[in-house]
C-alpha cells in the first residue's frame, strides 16, 4: 500500500511540473477565440449599400491576340539605363 502511495505521490509531482503551464496555454487560446468571436458578433455586418463599388473594369479590353508593344515603356528608363559595368563599380574606382 505505501509503494502505490509512494508512486502515485511521484506521478502527481511529476504531472504538476507542466500541468499549470499547459492550463495556461488552453486557457488563453480559449480566451482569445472568445474575444474574437464576440468582437465580430457586436461589429455590424456591412450592408450592400456600404459596399464600394469597382471604379473601372479590370479585365482588359484589348481584342485576343493582339501584342503589347512594351518599347514605349522601356524608353522611360523608368529603372535608369542599363549599363556594362556593374551598379557597384560604375565611376566611383571602388570594388
């Protein structure tokens, strides 16, 4: 009878190591999906008037098949002008 004891005595010891820090973890999880829950339950849901509507249609409307010239757009140099040396060493005479 005092060996049971005696083991349940250690068992007990052993589980009241991590059973509070795990408590703590389940406690706050469950808190914080109460807070999240009851937070969308007392904000309104958006009506249909609310909602904005899209300014301009994004599909584009230029006919299938047809190619982008992308030179225009490479003309504005946009990112500078590509050059031989590297971004590092162009004309400061550093590595």
């Amino acid at each position: 009878m005092n060996y049971t004891f005696s083991k349940a005595s250690h068992q007990l010891q052993h589980l009241n190591r991590y059973l509070p820090g795990a408590v703590v973890v389940l406690l706050s999880v469950y808190l914080l999906h109460f807070a999240a829950e009851l937070t969308w339950r007392l904000m309104p849901a958006p009506s249909e008037q609310t909602m904005p509507t899209p300014i301009a249609d994004p599909v584009s409307k230029t006919p299938s098949g047809s190619k982008v010239d992308l030179r225009k757009l490479q003309a504005l140099k946009l990112f500078g002008e590509r050059s031989a040396c590297g971004a590092t060493t162009c004309g400061t005479g550093r590595a």
